[in-house]
C-alpha cells in the first residue's frame, strides 16, 4: 500500500454528526431493510410452493392415466384394467415412485334431513396413505384390502361441519342411474387439504364399492396416480408415458393439467417474487449511490491532498468503493439477522394467519433454501457494488488545485 492510500485509509473516517454520517446510516438501513424482504418473500413463496403442490400431489398423484371420452366427464368414467401391460412398464420406470388405482363415482350423501353433493373417491389397498394421512386431522384413515368390502368413509371437515356429522356417525350415500340405489357408509375420519376443490367435493372410500355399483370386474378401475422421484421430470415423464406406453383410447395428464388454477397462482406468486426482489434492489442501489456521491464532495479536499501526494484516480476509487462495501457488507448482516429471524419466528410460531379460502392455507407458510439465501446474498453485494463504480468515477473529475481550495 503506497503512502498516500494508507494516509487516506486513516483520515476517511466519517464525523458521526455529519450530514454524510446520516446518510450512510439510512444506505446501511435501506440495504438491510431491502435484504430482509427479499429473503422473506422467497421463504414465503417457497413455502407456498412445497405445501401447496404437496397437497395437490397427495390427493391426485403427478400423473393421471384414464380413458378418455369427450361425451363424458372425468366423474362419470370408462374403466380400464389394473392387469393391463401398460401398469407394469410404467411401474417399472425409473423416475416413477409409486402407482395407485382410483375410480370416481358422483351421489348424493344423506344425513337426517340434510343433503350434500358429493364425489366418492374409490381408493384400493395401494393406496398412499403416507402421503395424504398428514391432512387426517380427526379420526383415522380406513384400512382396504383385497378379500372384503369396507363401509368406510372418510369426509373432508367441510362436508362433515355441513352435514352435521362426526366420526362414527353413519351417513347414506345415494346414486341416481336408472334406478335410485344407496349405500350405508361409517364416518371412521375427516381430512382438511384447504383446497377448495377437493375439501368440498370429494370423499374417500374402497374401490370395492365403486366396482360394485357400476357392475365393473374386480379388475376393473377407473384410472391410475402416478407419482415421480423428481417433480422437475414431470412434463417428461408424462410424455414418455403418454406416447410410448399407453393405447390410443387411453390417456394421461399431469397434475398441473388437470387444476391448473392452482399451478397458475403459485405461478403468479413467483412472478410477484421477482418484481419485489428487483425493486428491493434498486432501492438499495439508489441509497448506495446517493451515500457514495456525498461521501466524495465531504472529501473533495482530502481528494484533492491526495492527487497532489500523487495518489492515482484509481486509487481513490478503491477507498471509496472500499467505504461502500463496508456499508453493503453492514447492512446485509442486519438483513439476514432480520430476514432469517422473523422467518423462523414464522417457521415456529405462525404468528401471520391467512385467510384459508383465499390462500389455501391458514397461515403463511415458510421453506428455507440455504442455496437461494446465498444466492441472493451474493447477487445483492456484486449488484450494489458493481452500480457504484460508475458514480465512483466523479473522482477523476476533481481537479487538484480546486479541490485544495473547496471548502
């Protein structure tokens, strides 16, 4: 370090009642203020994200196989057979998980004098429950096996709070065809997912009495859930299925198909992320250039002592952009510390509620990605600090002889 960047080094403190000190503080705190929310906002997306799609994909799997006709609907289905040879090359692909039959029948669920639409959700004995038990909040889930019929019924919260049922209550469960037939079923427990459009309308119970109604062979299902390792081979998967494992009256669709308003809020959350974060950084760039200018006319004369020691521009440039850094470098350590705090104070505590109809969860939820944390640390310094060297360059401007006399 030659003479006069180690003289400067010494006298570019900055006097704590000057105008430049205030400054300096409020970059210091736009900085924080702007890291905090940043990383806020990707925790809370993220965790939207993951407990979002992780509910869609407990209740419907990655994948949906089922055959297809357009004169019907998806609750009113065509069966195919569980032995067919495209269940077992598709079970045995690589990036498949899990495979699971499920037939869907529409009625009319009975209790007292209270009557409620419903879709029944026939489910066999490969059934997940891994997955969907963490949205059983009362009772149990119900066991299938092979050899007998089960009467169980498990209702979602919102159908159980409108039919004025509890667990272990039975309910009778109509189906108007030809003629009006009806099963008697036993509340054995209540799901909650928070997801309107499978809370009010569906309801789980044996496959076995899907197949019974509809006069189907034991074989006979109304589709496959396909669930994936990796969620990122999706579209993929999907295609490879689609084209080179099933026939032409059969097909399948992906999750994000088949409920596409959820996939595209949470699409819609992302994009909200990205024009937060790009705000947040232009507010901190434009408080680090506002403290960096002032800091260089408050030392307009020290530039001037210092060019006439024969210090270079370049030099001077690098105390400054030093000075910046150390700015930078302070108000990122209070936006982590404030950032990363109230995150896991949300993580533990949940204290920020939300309206579950709207949001699909009851409080905001939070996923911490330590790659996308310093991510964004990383991007938010090399950002502030790159935006600084064009102001830096004011330096060269200052002539010598008038910076001496600039008081």
């Amino acid at each position: 370090m030659n003479f006069p960047v180690f003289i400067a080094r010494r006298i570019s403190g900055v006097r704590k009642n000057s105008f430049s000190g205030l400054i300096i503080k409020i970059a210091t705190i736009a900085v924080a203020l702007s890291l905090a929310v940043m990383l806020l906002s990707t925790a809370f997306v993220n965790g939207f994200k993951k407990e979002i799609t992780k509910k869609v994909f407990g209740f419907n799997g990655h994948i949906k196989i089922h055959s297809y006709d357009s004169n019907k609907s998806m609750e009113d289905q065509i069966p195919i057979s569980r032995t067919m040879d495209a269940y077992d090359s598709i079970k045995e692909l690589e990036d498949v998980a899990h495979i699971q039959v499920f037939a869907n029948k529409i009625g009319v669920i009975k209790k007292d004098e209270i009557i409620e639409g419903i879709v029944l959700r026939g489910i066999g004995s490969d059934f997940n429950w891994d997955e969907f038990s963490n949205f059983v909040i009362e009772g149990q889930p119900f066991i299938v096996n092979d050899t007998a019929r089960s009467n169980d019924i498990l209702l979602s919260s919102y159908t159980a709070k409108r039919l004025k049922v509890k667990v272990g209550d039975d309910l009778i469960a109509y189906f108007v065809e030809n003629r009006i037939r009806y099963r008697k079923f036993t509340v054995v427990g209540l799901y909650k997912t928070g997801l309107e459009d499978f809370d009010e309308r569906f309801a789980l119970i044996d496959i076995a009495q899907i197949q019974k109604l509809n006069g189907w062979e034991k074989d006979d299902v109304g589709g496959l859930m396909v669930s994936l390792n990796d969620i990122g081979k999706l579209t993929e998967t999907n295609e490879e299925i689609y084209y080179k494992h099933l026939e032409h009256d059969i097909r399948s669709s992906t999750v994000k198909e088949t409920n596409p308003g959820i996939f595209d809020w949470l699409e819609l959350q992302g994009t909200n992320e990205s024009i937060i974060m790009i705000l947040m950084v232009i507010v901190a760039i434009i408080n680090m250039i506002t403290a960096l200018l002032i800091l260089i006319l408050e030392r307009t004369n020290m530039i001037g002592i210092l060019k006439a020691l024969g210090a270079s521009n370049r030099n001077i440039r690098g105390i400054f952009l030093y000075k910046a850094a150390r700015i930078i470098g302070f108000g990122m350590l209070f936006g982590n510390i404030v950032g990363l705090g109230l995150s896991a104070l949300q993580y533990y505590f949940h204290f920020i509620k939300l309206p579950e109809e709207s949001y699909y969860m009851s409080y905001a939820p939070v996923e911490f990605n330590l790659g996308i944390i310093l991510l964004i640390n990383l991007g938010t310094f090399i950002i502030a600090l790159s935006a600084l060297l064009i102001p830096s360059y004011l330096v060269s401007w200052i002539n010598p002889v008038k910076a001496i006399r600039f008081d």
